[in-house]
C-alpha cells in the first residue's frame, strides 16, 4: 500500500499537470473556434468551384491509368491531439505502394521517413500553407508530379464535421472524376438546355486547373486545421477531466490510509497503555 506522503505527491503531480491540460484546453477552444470561422468564410467558395469543375467534367474523357499515386497528407506541426495524426498515418500506410510518393504537411509526420524510402517523402510545415509563394510550390509540384511523373493526386486530410465529429478521408485531386455522390449534388433542371462550352471542355478544365487546386488545397488544409484544433481541445479536456477522476481516487484512498495510520497509533497507545499496568 502506498505511504500517505508517496499519495501526496502523486496529488501535487495532478494537480499541476490539470492546471497545464486546463490552460491548454482554454487556448485550444479558441483556436478551434478560430479555425472552424476561417473554414466556414471559405467553405462556399472552394464547394461552389468543385461544384462548377464537377458539372464542366462530366462527358469528358480522363486519363485513368497512372505509374503510382502522389500522396499529400495534411497533418500538424503539433502532438497533443488525440488520434489525430496517428489516423491520418494510418490511414497513409494501408493504401500506399512502393511506386508512390508522399507530400507530408505537418512536422509531425517526420517519423514516416523512417516507415518509408527517405526520396520518396517530402515534409514541410502546416504553416508554409498560408504562405502564398509556398502554395504556388505546392501546386506546381502537384501539377509536375501529375503531368510530368504520371503520377494520380490523391489528398489524405481529416474532414471537419462538428465540434465533436471529424473524419480522416481521402480525396483524388486529378484526375478530376466525380463519383456518384457528388453526382447527386449536382442539381437536375426539369427542362432539357444545351450547353455549349467555348472553347471545349478539356481546354477549359486545363484553363481552370490552377484555379481549382489552389482553392481545394486551401478549402481541405482548413478543413485539417479546424479538425485538428477540435481534436486538440477534447484531448486536454478528456486529459482534465481524467485528472480530476484521479484526484477523487486518491483523496479516498489517502482518507483510508490516514484512518488506518491513526488507527494503528491508537492501538499502539492502547497497548503500551495496557502493559503498563
């Protein structure tokens, strides 16, 4: 059984690192609040630019066979978020091959260099996104790696879907194929109108395609970043409340061994008492 003062200590630890979890909670909640306006003032415009892309390629032809898959993973620069990270990681290395390579957006997926070929895996900061330059390099590796190396574009990123809920997805960038899902979102009009696109289809989904990368990779990187925020605050509260659980455990178990101590001295007294007699 532990002694009292090894049970007080244990206390003070606790109670020191819930005053840590608790202010990381706090900043956690405003960030995520932060991040989730930043995705909502720009959820519309990203949407409405797949949603345009989405009816312009259908009909079209798309290539459909590639020498390997272009990976990008959008992480973060920071642990003490749940699962978050170790999702996406997973979820990485269960669909990956060899011929593929990997863009990883978040430092934390540094140790992925040592789970694949170190040519083979790219890692920059989550920071470097809101850089514009940066995000021209991104896009010009996206478009070099698709047209030059034959590679498909596939982004692994977690979907923002509440404050409670978020899901690691992956999503093909290019070629630009809708399935049937977003085939459904695509409204029907009652009355049958001809379309005619100048110039033709596939000149304009070339023309538009710096257009629509840039917008998906920022729509998905704040989608990441309000999912990663949310998943950062429940863990410093889940890691809280834990705390606090702990806390009353060891406050029952200290009121038992304190009772036990002084029951244990007054039998002493009493029977020290008693040969005296």
């Amino acid at each position: 059984m532990a002694t009292i003062r090894q049970i007080k200590e244990k206390q003070t630890s606790i109670i020191s690192i819930n005053k840590i979890t608790k202010a990381m909670q706090l900043v956690s909640t405003a960030k995520a609040q932060k991040a989730i306006r930043a995705l909502r003032n720009y959820e519309s415009y990203y949407l409405k630019v797949e949603s345009i892309v989405n009816q312009i390629v259908i009909g079209t032809k798309q290539k459909s066979d590639f020498k390997g898959i272009y990976w990008i993973a959008i992480m973060s620069d920071l642990g003490l978020a749940g699962g978050y990270n170790a999702k996406i990681i997973k979820l990485l290395l269960s669909n990956i091959s060899a011929k593929d390579e990997v863009l990883v957006i978040g430092l934390k997926g540094k140790n992925l260099e040592e789970k694949l070929p170190k040519n083979k895996v790219t890692v920059i900061s989550v920071n470097q996104v809101e850089n514009t330059s940066n995000l021209s390099w991104i896009q010009t590796t996206i478009q070099s790696a698709y047209r030059d190396n034959d590679l498909k574009i596939k982004v692994i990123y977690t979907k923002f879907i509440s404050q409670i809920e978020f899901e690691p997805l992956i999503k093909t960038l290019l070629p630009i194929k809708i399935d049937q899902e977003d085939l459904e979102k695509i409204p029907v009009k009652k009355t049958l109108v001809l379309t005619e696109f100048e110039p033709d289809k596939e000149t304009l989904l070339r023309e538009i395609e710096d257009t629509y990368i840039q917008a998906l990779m920022i729509g998905l990187h704040r989608e990441a970043q309000a999912s990663e925020q949310t998943s950062r605050r429940i863990a410093m509260e889940n890691a809280t409340t834990n705390g606090n659980d702990l806390l009353k455990e060891l406050n029952v178990a200290y009121n038992r061994t304190r009772q036990a101590k002084i029951t244990q001295e007054l039998s002493e007294i009493i029977g020290g008492a008693e040969a005296l007699k």
